[in-house]
C-alpha cells in the first residue's frame, strides 16, 4: 500500500481514530511496511513509558499555596451582588420582550374602549351554555370578568367608555376624589387668590375668637375684599 | 437511591464565578496534579514547575469571569498552563544563548531541531537503565522537542485534549497538529534510542 497515505494516519492509528475501513488497510500496511511498523511500536514504547512516568509525576504535586485559596474567597467574598446582576446583553434581550408585553396590554385596552372584540370567542360560548343556576352560583365571581370581557351589547359605546373608565371602582373618599378641585371656581381662580382668601379667612377667625364682642366686621376691608373675590368667581363660571 | 452525582468541572467553575469558594478548592483538588505534571514535563524544573502551578491557579481565580459555559474546563485550564509555560521559556531563552530546540532552518517549525545534528550515537548506553535513569532520560528528551511539538504532545498525552481542541489552542489545522504529535513522537523515539534504550521489541 502506500507509504504517505499510511503516514498520515500514524497518529490516527495510534489514538484509534480511523474508521474500521481505514484501521484494516493501515494494519495490512503495516503487515508490508517494516519501518511504519517499527514506528508505531516505537509509538506505543514511548506513549506507553509517558503515562507511567506522569503518574509518577502526578505524585508529586505540591500542594496549593495558601495565598491562591486566600485569593479564591476574597473573590468571593466580593461576588454575589456582581452575579444577580445579569449582564448587559441579557438586561437588552429583555427589553424587546418587555416592549411586547406593554404593547399588548395598550391594544387590548383599546381594543376594550373602542368595543372590539373576537367573535365566537370559546369562553364565552361554553359561559352561555351554563344552566342558570351555575351562573347564579359563580355570579360574584363573574361579574367583574364579564364586565371585562363582554359589556351587555345593548350599551352603546359611550356607555360601555364610562363604564370600563370606571373599572378599577375606588371608594368615594379614595384620595382621588378627595383631591378633585371644587369645579365652581378653582378653574377661574389662581392659586395665590385662592391662598390668600383662606388666610384672610383664618385671620378672621382668629380675631373672632380672641375678641368675641367685635365680631365679623374687624376688618371690614378685608372680608370685603374676600366677598368681592367669591362674587367675581360665580359670575365668571356663570358666564359661559 | 440513585448515587450522588458529582458536578462536572464546569458546574464547579460556574458555582465559583458565583461566588462559592468550596468549587474552587474542589477543583484545585481534582487538577492539581495534572497540571503539575503537564508543566513540570514543559519547563522540565521542580522548582519552577511548583511556582507555575500556583501561578496556574492564581490566574483561575483571577479570570473566573471569562470562563464560558460552553467550553471545556480542563482546555481553558490548560491553555492558562500552557501560556504561562510559553512565557517563561520565552523569558529564558532571552537570557540564554542559542536554543537547541530552535529548528534548523528559519521559518521551518516542524522536524529536525539542532539538537538532531548535535546529539551523539556515542552517549555510553547503558542497559538495563533503572527507573531514575529512564525518568532523566524521558525528561531530557522532553526538553530537547521543540515547543510546538511539546505543547501538542503534552496537551494530547497529560491534557487528555482531543486533538480538534489542540488545534484550536495553538491556532493551528488539525491536520497540522497531528503531524507535530507524528514529528514529536519521532524526536523522542530517536532521543531515547540514541541513549541506548531499546525501543524495538
């Protein structure tokens, strides 16, 4: 057979990495070739002495000096904090993921104001087939999930707009309608009016209590002026 | 009860880049003397062989962080060792004169070194050389392969490295590292014949 294909494949032979057809042609080879013959037997020798030398080697191995473990457990001593925090490409991956969500969410909202809605969605159908009583049964549970997912089809759309406006139902004294301005002059009126009344207000008060027999008219000037103010207030919200 | 099964080398180094330094010591168990081995055969000396090795794993500590999940364990370790081996054979070559591992000719790095031309047939064989003899023998015929050479054969033989990973070590084809296995094997055969072992049968 030939020599340079056989050279080639002396280190493949000797790592058994030849395929079956390759292994039987290179051993018939060898079986003509005498010098790649002595060769992989002079192969196999050294490989051979190697291995039991490394394992005399391996033996001795010095220990690890203190210092490196030292080493290791400073650095991880300083670790875990670095570890929870994900590394930049993966804090970006999530952001496509997180832009999706928060897109869904806006479609499905105003696919919600605007009344749209899938036809023959497979929830409700199965809902509608329900005998009455279940449906009286599990009412309470229902009645928030139906006035998400299907407003009575008679309500117009105006009607089913407050009505979803109002879905998350706050208390009356929730602080956002503690905090609605009074509507009949807190438009017209600027803050530092609005401020200045209530100080005068105060003022008068306090004169009230500290001298009872003098009464409102203390300071006739400035209830005046206070009176003036609330007048121009009403006859400007009237106005329009 | 199924046995315990023990974390791979990489399941460790992951434990330790996040920050458990009970994987480190396992590791360094587990490495140890391999590496030991691998760079003793390098550098061919004890005692810098002993410096390497803590060097070794001060660099594992160090560079925990650029370990990825995906590669081997023992081909990055080994890489660390072989780079530190390079480095200060490098160092020493510069403070020494002519190496006789340099190859022949320039620009040639397989095959003959000078050494082929200086070493003697007439070396007093003396068979039945015992252990201590073979060892220095081994050791000095180690030392006598070039670098690249070396480093293949060590990589292959103490690493246990697959070849294709070899390759990608050294930056070399595969088919180029198998002929420096061949051309390394070849030197040391014709090293340890010329000091009188028999290798024939």
């Amino acid at each position: 057979m030939n020599c340079k294909w056989a050279e080639e494949r002396v280190v493949d032979y000797l790592y058994d990495e030849l395929s079956a057809e390759e292994r039987q042609v290179f051993e018939k080879h060898l079986a003509e070739c005498p010098e790649h013959a002595r060769e992989v037997e002079a192969s196999r020798k050294i490989l051979g002495l190697m291995r039991a030398e490394d394992e005399v080697a391996r033996e001795e191995a010095p220990a690890l000096a203190a210092s490196v473990f030292q080493a290791a457990r400073e650095r991880s001593a300083t670790k875990p904090a670095q570890v929870i925090r994900p590394a930049f490409w993966q804090r970006w991956a999530l952001r496509p993921a997180a832009m999706a969500a928060v897109l869904a969410m806006v479609l499905v909202g105003v696919a919600l104001l605007v009344g749209i809605r899938p036809k023959n969605e497979p929830g409700m159908m199965s809902e509608q087939a329900r005998p009455a009583e279940v449906m009286k049964a599990i009412a309470p549970v229902n009645v928030q999930n139906e006035q998400q997912a299907s407003p009575p089809p008679a309500s117009t759309t105006a009607e089913f707009k407050r009505e979803s406006s109002d879905q998350p139902r706050r208390p009356a004294t929730s602080r956002r309608m503690r905090k609605k301005p009074d509507p009949a002059c807190s438009d017209v009126r600027p803050k530092h009016l609005v401020l200045r009344a209530k100080r005068q207000r105060r003022r008068q008060e306090k004169r009230r209590e500290g001298k009872p027999s003098t009464g409102p008219a203390a300071c006739p000037l400035a209830s005046l002026k206070v009176r003036r103010l609330s007048a121009a207030c009403r006859t400007r919200t009237l106005a329009p | 009860m199924p046995p315990v099964k023990k974390p791979s080398d990489e399941d460790l180094m992951a434990q330790f880049a996040a920050g458990d330094a009970q994987a480190f010591e396992e590791l360094a168990e587990r490495h140890r003397r391999g590496i030991y081995a691998f760079i003793l055969r390098f550098v061919g000396h004890r005692n810098t062989a002993d410096d390497l090795l803590q060097d070794v794993f001060v660099r594992i500590v160090r560079s925990a962080d650029g370990f990825e999940q995906r590669s081997r364990f023992t081909t990055w370790a080994y890489t660390i060792a072989r780079n530190l081996c390079i480095d200060h054979l490098r160092k020493q070559k510069h403070r020494r004169h002519k190496s006789l591992d340099q190859p022949l000719r320039k620009g040639e790095n397989e095959g003959l070194s000078l050494m082929d031309q200086v070493a003697t047939k007439d070396a007093g064989p003396d068979r039945g050389a015992d252990n201590a003899r073979l060892r220095t023998l081994l050791a000095d015929a180690m030392a006598e392969l070039n670098e690249e050479q070396r480093e293949v054969f060590l990589m292959r033989e103490q690493a246990g490295l697959p070849f294709a990973e070899i390759a990608d070590v050294v930056g070399a084809p595969v088919n180029t590292v198998k002929s420096r296995m061949r051309y390394a094997l070849q030197n040391l055969r014709a090293r340890l014949e010329a000091a009188g072992m028999g290798l024939e049968p």
